[in-house]
C-alpha cells in the first residue's frame, strides 16, 4: 500500500510512522528512533519534520511474534517521521525497519502535496486536546441504546444485559 | 488547494493521524459512515477512508468496538 512503481530518480516525500515496543526502556527510545533515521539517511535520505515516539495507548492489542511466543502489546511508543528519498530505495528501507527488533509496527506513507504542507503533529494534537477536552465524542453519534462506549469496552460484556439497561 | 496553516488540514483531507477527527466520522462500533451522513465530497471521502484504514492498521482507531 506504500511501495510506488515509478522508475524515475526524483526524489518523492514520504512518511514513517512506527511504533516502538514497550518493552523498551525509556532511556533507549531515543536510540531507536536514531537507529531508524540512521537507516534512512545512509539510504540516501534526507529527513523532514518529526515527532518523537512517546507512551500511546492503542485501540487493539497488537499481537507479535517474538522469541518463540506470541505476545500481546496494548501500548507502545509512537513517532513519525518524514523524509524524502529516491523511490528505488524505499523497498528495502521497509524492510530494514521491519527487521528492527525494536520495532512493533511501522508503515511508510507516500506523501501527496497536500499532505507535504500540512504535517499533523500527533502528540502536540493529544495534549492539547487533554487539556480542554469536556465533550466526549458519543454526543456526535448519540444513538440512544448504546451511549457509553466505554463502559461496554471496559467491562467483560458476556451478558448483554448492562447495555440494555443503559 | 489553498495553502493552510499547520493544525487545518483543508476540508477535503484529513491525516490518519487526525484521531478527533476521523473519530467523529465513525459510527459507536468504530465503522465509517457514508458519504451521506459525513457530508463530505466524493474525494474527500476516498481520502477518509484512505485515512481510516491507515489508523486501524496503525492501532490509532480500532477496527471494531463493542
């Protein structure tokens, strides 16, 4: 969904955005994140605007395969990047930053003009809304029976009783 | 496109990262809505649900919700 055809050697803007594994420490984050502008860079890149990866709950469990076991992540650190590089490059570049032990999930975004003008920065994005956040967002589909998403995801719903009463 | 400032995103795209906003255009089991409902033009709901999928595979929305 990311890979581009085109044959020429223009240089093309794109997009990473990874999650790092929990499991990191948070000293060592940083690394990471060097470790894959590194990777981009010594393919011949040249970086743009950033975030840098921090703490983030996820909607699902991201399952990964790791050591032998399977194992469940529910949060991870997530960043983005954006760079520019020729497209040649761009197929191997993904598959050095899946082979990153480091790294949960990542997906390189080719970017339109649109896009290239307006980053949108994720985190700042999060605080911020943290901040002044009074309305939740059920009011927009105010469907009468099912108003608390929250309560439902919380709690075990084996019964579907809880819902019907709310 | 007119140019726009860094946090408006013009009306016909939103970032897969726009979690508000792509939030407000899914129904209560994290499904997109059509076209009808969102309001949007033709190629602003492609660029939704570009979007969308985008965040679900990026765990930043979920694919289904209870």
């Amino acid at each position: 969904m990311s890979k581009e055809t085109m044959p020429a050697a223009e240089a093309q803007s794109y997009e990473l955005a990874f999650h790092v594994l929990p499991t990191v420490a948070e000293g060592e984050v940083a690394e990471v994140f060097q470790t894959l502008k590194d990777l981009i860079t010594k393919a011949g890149g040249e970086l743009g605007v950033e975030e840098a990866p921090a703490r983030f709950e996820l909607a699902y469990e991201i399952v990964k395969h790791l050591e032998g076991r399977n194992r469940k992540f529910s949060s991870a650190y997530f960043g983005w990047v954006r760079f520019t590089v020729d497209p040649a490059k761009v197929e191997h570049l993904d598959e050095e930053i899946g082979g990153n032990k480091s790294i949960l999930r990542h997906l390189i975004i080719k970017l339109t003009k649109v896009e290239e003008e307006n980053p949108y920065f994720f985190h700042q994005a999060m605080a911020e809304q943290g901040k002044s956040e009074t309305i939740d967002l059920d009011e927009e589909e105010a469907e009468a029976t099912t108003a608390t998403d929250e309560d439902a995801s919380e709690s075990e719903t084996d019964s579907e009783v809880t819902e019907d009463k709310e | 496109m007119e140019k726009q400032t860094t946090t408006n995103m013009p009306a016909n795209h939103i970032d897969f990262k726009d979690v508000m906003r792509l939030k407000s255009n899914v129904n209560p089991h994290a499904r997109m809505l059509n076209r009808r409902r969102t309001g949007m033009t033709a190629k602003a709901q492609r660029n939704f649900a570009k979007a969308t999928k985008r965040a679900r595979f990026m765990a930043l929305l979920p694919y289904i919700q209870h």
